[in-house]
C-alpha cells in the first residue's frame, strides 16, 4: 500500500482490489535455517513471513533483523518482543543506523559481519531501500538472497540507438520505438494499460507480447519469443514489438 490514499483519497472514489501477488514469497519447501531482514517499512513481508513461519509449527531458526534510524522508528516493536520471548527458534535483533550506544543492537548499515554474527548459512529474505538489498546480496550466497525493494531501482535506459516500431495489436496503433518502456511508450500513444508499481514487482502491467524482442532493464534478459506474457513496465523493445494492447 502505497501513500497515495491517504494523500488523495475522497469520498465516492472507486477502489479496486485484487489478491496480493508477487515473487517475494517463501518457498514451499522450507529451508532449515531463515535470515529475515529488512529496512524502514520494508518490515511488512518479512513480518508476514515471520507470522507465516510461526502459524504453520516451524521448527527451524529464523533470524529476525531489522534496520531503522532510531528504537522509536521500529514498527511492530511489542510483537517481536512478544515473539522473541514465546518463540525458542527465533532470535530478533534491531540495528540503528542512528542510534548508536542502544543495549543489545547493532549499529549503523548492514555489512557481512552483522550476517556473519547472526545469520551464518540461512537462505536470506531481505526488503527494503536498494542500498540494504544491494550490501545484503554482496554479503552472502545470490542463490539464497531473496529480495523485494520498495522502492524503484534505478533503471538505465539508453534511448539514442531505438529502432523499429511497436505497435498495439488490439487498438490498431502503430508508433515509432523511442526506446522507453513499453508502459511508457503505451501511455505515450494514448493508452491506458493497467499499471502498478511501475518496478516490476506486482505484475500488474503484464500483457501478452506478440512478436518481437525485448530487454528486461533490471536484470538485462532479452526475451524473444513469441506470444508470451512480459512485464511492460520493465521492458524495452530492442526492434519492432507488437503487442496485445
């Protein structure tokens, strides 16, 4: 949830909602050993997580570490101190990046040493600012990091060398590639494609790619087949594109 409705909502405004979905999830097989860690409101899946591990009977250790400005930033505060005294399995531990000399908490911004002392070897599930998921994926194994920023990562997007054209299939609308995203140049052309996050995060923005090629611009895979499903938010044609638009 973002801040939008509590800075523009009024009433009679029309509100869809849909089930929660995402990537940023546990997997169905638990590992033996969960790091969860997180900065600012970044906290909110991780804690789903948390509740998830502790409603279904999990045995294994989970590592509970969250990083705030100061104690009094710490949302959740009474129940992770509830859980960490009801729950032998779970350990929760608080850094501060400015309030240092608080009893029992890290200080300052994650680094290996802080994962070293109270996570060795878990399968890491981190959120927060890129800052934090980008310190905690260089600290430990990529293939056991999973991660979900709450904010947009910064994306590079070259557009001097665009060519082709990308046209909407469904609405008939042919236009010049100007190397944006495919949200972007949608938008540009005049239509209104269901959107999200903009980041590549809820899916919401997902539409059948009919032919062509296109780049992911955060993790830079090149898709080429066609008649498959993409993200348009975060892809870029490399030439001519159509899509089901």
């Amino acid at each position: 949830m973002s801040r939008f409705l509590h800075g523009h909502a009024a009433p009679g405004m029309v509100v869809g909602l849909e089930q929660a979905a995402g990537d940023f999830v546990l997997p169905s097989e638990r590992p033996e050993r969960i790091a969860l860690i997180s900065g600012g409101s970044g906290i909110t899946p991780v804690m789903s997580m948390l509740r998830t591990l502790l409603d279904e009977g999990y045995r294994g250790d989970v590592t509970f570490l969250h990083y705030a400005r100061t104690p009094d930033r710490v949302p959740y505060g009474r129940e992770l101190a509830a859980i960490a005294a009801q729950a032998a399995n779970v350990s929760v531990a608080f850094a501060y990046t400015r309030g240092a000399g608080v009893d029992g908490a890290l200080e300052g911004h994650f680094c290996s040493d802080h994962l070293r002392a109270l996570a060795p070897d878990s399968h890491t599930f981190v959120c927060g600012p890129p800052g934090l998921i980008e310190a905690v994926r260089a600290a430990g194994d990529p293939e056991r990091v999973y991660s979900e920023s709450f904010l947009p990562p910064a994306l590079t997007i070259d557009t001097g060398d665009a060519v082709g054209a990308v046209s909407f299939a469904r609405s008939g609308l042919d236009a010049p590639n100007t190397g944006a995203t495919l949200l972007e140049q949608a938008e540009a052309a005049g239509l209104k494609p269901a959107h999200g996050c903009r980041m590549g995060i809820c899916h919401t923005c997902t539409c059948r790619k009919i032919a062509g090629s296109v780049r992911h611009v955060v993790t830079g895979e090149i898709t080429s087949a066609d008649d498959v499903d993409i993200q348009i938010c975060v892809s870029v044609p490399t030439g001519s594109v159509a899509l089901d638009l």
